[in-house]
C-alpha cells in the first residue's frame, strides 16, 4: 500500500514539474508613448453669461404687457408699460411752457439788439427755456420709470403679473437670461490651481443629457482661496447654439490638465505589491521568448491605464494575460499580440488568420 502512494506522489510531482516546464501562452503588448492629461473632475453649476431680474421702481398700474413665458426679445424691447397718462399731462403741460419760453426769446433777442428791451429781461426768458427743459427731462425720466424694456437679448421667465395688477417697487416682474453662451462655475483642489490657465479646455456633462457632452474653455479664476475647503472657483464657459443649457443646471466637469507624452501600459499587466509594482516583460534568449520580472513606477491613472515613468521603455513587450501562468526566467509563447480594445477572441482569430 505504501509502495503505490509513493508511486502516485512521484506520478504527480512529475506532471507538476511538467507543467512548469512547459512554455506559458500568454498576450503581449507593445509599450508606445501616447499623448496623457490629468483629468480633475469637480461639480459645477450652470449661470446666464448675463441675467438679471426685472422689478417695478415705482407704484403704479400695469396697462399692457408685451411678452410672453419663455419668449425671446432684443435689447430694448418693451415688456411692460405702467399707466403714465398723468405724466404724459405734465408732460404736455410742459412742453407749452417751453414753447412760450421759446417765443418770448425769439420776440425779444432783436428788441435787445436795438436796446428796445433790457439784457437782464432776455435772460429771464432763457432761464424760463432752460427751467422748462429740466422739468421736461424730469418727466421724461419718470414716463421711462414706468415702461420696463429688455436691458439686452435674451430669453424671459415666467410672467409673474396681468394687465390692470399694481406694481410696487421691488415687485418681481420676470427674469431675463441671456443663454447664447452659459458660464460654469466650479470648485477644484488648491493642489492643481498651478495646472489651470485661462483657454484651457474642459469637458463637462449632466444627466439631462445622458451621454452627451459639452466642450468649453476657463476664463477666469477666482482671486482667493477658500481658507476652510482650500479650494478655488474656477469659471468656464460653453457655447449653446440650441440653448439646450439652463442656468441652475447642475454638471459635472471633466478638466484637462498638464498634456504630456508619456508611457502609458494596461492596468491588467501590473503585478502590484504592498509598495512596488511589477510587470513581465518579454525578451528574446538563445532562440527563446523568456519573461523577466521588472520593476515599475507608476504616475497617473485612467480608466483601464496608467502611467509609466520608469522601468519601461518604448517597444518593450509586456505580458498582458496569462501573468499567473508565468515566473521571472521561464519561457514563454506568444499566443496573441494586443493592439488596440480588442476581445480575446478578436485577438486569437486575428493570430489565427495570420498563421
């Protein structure tokens, strides 16, 4: 009995030992140097490149409104008109006296050229000229008091009154927003201000537009620093051609900094220790494909990558898929080459078609 269970150890040691000298089939891939940003992701908040909210200074009726919800209206529009018709009186009444201010001046300026009239009586008219005009750019400004017009273009809100409600001063009438450009404030970490410049690029996107994203440029940053978050504001704006972007929207901010070319290799290779990180490359030996252990340093990640920033060089082979197959100095056969996001089937065929 015991001659047989020493005969089924050495039978199994045997295939252990075979399996181990048995070349591995693993996937390679071509170390390359590609082009590599620091993506910082922050959350935003979308505002009007202008908006404001249009409010009655005075206490008075409205008599015609001229907008509608959502309309779109040009600098100078009039929106609404407040009863002025006691202004339009005094206005009227005015512009009487101006004018006999301005016939007294014209029947006396030749009779004091002939010394028929005093200077002093002259004068008195042409203050009277004057005096008329004041009041009458007084009233003018009062009548403008009760007509609200766009201050530039844009969209309006809501209508928040009727024709014949009174107005009083601070009422909301509606809001304006001119949205042909959107700005995007957001807040990102202290830590990268020095890699954010005005003109560079974000990429920003929200779930009202699943999937769809929307490219601007930072324009600013804000002079201070928060002492209690450490962070800093940074405003961007993006283009809205289709106006599909309302101020209020929350997105979130893709910001891309510190472009650099760089070795960038599949997270999938990386053997990782406690505090070091490892790959196999592959090297050819005495008519042999050998793997050798090597040690890397790591940069920055992104999804499925990361960067290199030694240990590796470009046109090295690495081992992708079969690592657990595999021990420093053993030999290897390449099974497939990896090139671009191809499934491991689309790589065996590819090989298979090519052999």
């Amino acid at each position: 009995m015991k001659i047989q269970q020493l005969l089924l150890l050495m039978v199994a040691c045997s295939a252990t030992l075979g399996a181990f000298a048995a070349k591995a089939p693993v996937i390679t891939t071509t170390v390359k140097q590609v082009e590599f940003v620091d993506e910082v992701e922050a959350l935003g908040t979308l505002r009007a490149d202008e908006s404001v909210e249009l409010m009655s200074s005075v206490t008075e009726r409205v008599t015609r409104v001229h907008f509608s919800d959502g309309q779109r209206v040009k600098q100078g529009d009039l929106l609404v008109e407040l009863d002025a018709r006691q202004e339009q009186a005094e206005l009227s009444e005015e512009q009487s006296r101006l004018n006999e201010a301005l016939k007294q001046v014209r029947r006396l300026e030749p009779l004091a050229k002939r010394n028929a009239a005093t200077q002093a009586t002259l004068d008195e008219q042409q203050r009277e000229v004057e005096t008329a005009t004041a009041r009458m750019s007084a009233i003018k400004a009062r009548i403008s008091e009760r007509q609200i017009r766009a201050p530039f273009d844009g969209v309006v809100g809501l209508r928040n009154l009727s024709v014949g409600a009174i107005v009083q001063p601070g009422m909301l009438v509606t809001t304006i927003d001119d949205d042909r450009q959107v700005k995007l404030d957001f807040s990102i970490p202290a830590l990268f201000l020095s890699a954010v410049a005005p003109g560079q690029t974000i990429v920003a996107k929200s779930k009202a537009f699943s999937g769809k994203l929307f490219t601007g440029q930072v324009v600013s940053i804000d002079s201070r620093i928060d002492p209690v978050t450490r962070s800093v504001v940074i405003r961007a704006k993006l283009p809205n051609p289709d106006f599909n972007l309302k101020p209020g929207l929350l997105m979130r901010v893709t910001l891309q900094a510190n472009p650099r070319q760089t070795i960038v290799i599949p997270e999938e290779s990386i053997m990782p220790t406690a505090t070091r990180s490892f790959v196999f490359k592959v090297v050819a030996k005495d008519n042999q494909m050998i793997a050798e252990r090597v040690e890397i340093t790591l940069g920055k990640r992104r999804k499925g990558e990361v960067e290199v920033l030694s240990g590796l060089e470009v046109g090295d082979s690495i081992i992708v898929h079969g690592i657990n197959r595999v021990q420093s100095g053993s030999e290897v056969i390449i099974r497939a080459q990896e090139d671009n996001d191809e499934t491991l089937q689309q790589m065996l065929n590819k090989t298979d078609a090519a052999s």
